[in-house]
C-alpha cells in the first residue's frame, strides 16, 4: 500500500473499532434497518440460490450479511473483516469469522459467492480489493457487491462520513464496469436499490 492507502486504512479501522461495540444495535433500528433489508433483498436474487455453497464475505463487520447466507443455507460461510472489534460480535457458531485485510487475506480455498456490502467505498485499493475476492472465487461463481451510487443521497452519505474524518468513494455503472474489468471481472446483473444503494454481480472474465 501507499502511505495515502494506509493512512486511510488507519482512519477506516479506528473509525469502526470505536463502533463496534453498538454497530449492531444501531444497524437493527429505524431508516437504516428498513435500507439494509431492501438492499439484502436485492443481494439474495442476484445472488441466487446458495444452498449448500461456500460463501465469503469481504467487510463484514458484526455479520448482518454473514448471518443471513448461512440462514440461507450457505455452508461453509466465512467472515472477514480488518477491525477486531468488528469480529469480537460475530458469535454464531455457523460462521467462521476471520480477522484480515480484504486487499490481500489469501485463504487458500474458493466459494461459490464472494459479498462485498458497504466495503469499496473506504477501500484505498477497489481494484485490489475485486482481484482479491476474484482469487477466492470457484468456476462459476458470482462476486457481489453493494456500492453507494453518485447521486444526491449518495452525496450526502459522503457528507456523513467526512464529518467523522473519512473520505469515501460513490459509483455508476460506468467507473464499476471499468473496476470490475481491470480486476479480471464482468458485470452479469446490477439492481438499484433507492436511496443510496447499487447491487451489482460479477463473474470472472
């Protein structure tokens, strides 16, 4: 990494890490919990069926997503996420929660489905982050991500986090495209899901 990229790395891991421990708590609660059940409702029908797959999860943070594959019957699932803290409330036995930067964590194993939900926007490598999770991915399988888009509620969800010290990256179909095909990927579906949600899933080129 840069000195810039780890500065931001820095700043994304302590910003979560003083976070964690009601990350949860807040995310099952009002506006946010209503977004992030329409915005999953979107992963799950581009992801489709995963019963009985491998799924990995890039950022996980306290396991919203990584609880609800392995609800979905994805065995094994595996969680990710560079702040500890983050990691220290994933307590569901079904989940294999891992501690690791998704830039360069080299597991050794593939998954059917890699997710991505809430993690390129404070990446200060995108492609880095697509490559990686194209090295985890078996034949045939999807990598899905969820991006905040450039438009007014994108905007202001970029306002929120410079006001708590950290600069965030907003997408079109245009600079995901362009992403996905420098990290060996091709976008197969994207689906919006309003205000400040975008969905896309890839598969390998």
């Amino acid at each position: 990494m840069t000195k810039p990229e780890l500065l931001r790395a820095a700043a994304v891991r302590s910003y979560f890490e003083g976070r964690a421990a009601t990350y949860r708590s807040a995310a099952e609660r009002g506006l946010w919990a209503w977004q992030r059940r329409r915005e999953a409702a979107a992963i799950f029908a581009v992801a489709g069926d995963i019963r009985g797959r491998a799924a990995l999860e890039f950022g996980c943070g306290t396991g919203f997503y990584a609880r609800l594959l392995a609800d979905r019957g994805a065995c094994p699932v595996v969680a990710i996420d560079a702040v500890p803290g983050m990691i220290a409330q994933l307590d569901d036995t079904r989940i294999e929660a891992v501690v690791g930067d998704v830039a360069d964590i080299d597991l050794g194993r593939s998954f059917h489905l890699v997710l991505l939900a809430g993690v390129l926007e404070f990446a200060g490598d995108a492609v880095a982050v697509l490559a990686n999770a194209r090295r985890h991915l078996a034949p045939g399988g999807s990598v899905v991500a969820l991006l905040p888009p450039d438009n007014a509620a994108g905007r202001l969800y970029r306002r929120y986090h410079r006001r708590h010290g950290l600069e965030i990256a907003l997408f079109d179909s245009v600079r995901v495209r362009t992403l996905a095909a420098t990290a060996g990927l091709t976008v197969a579906a994207a689906r919006p899901v309003p205000p400040y949600g975008l969905v896309y899933a890839m598969a390998a080129r």
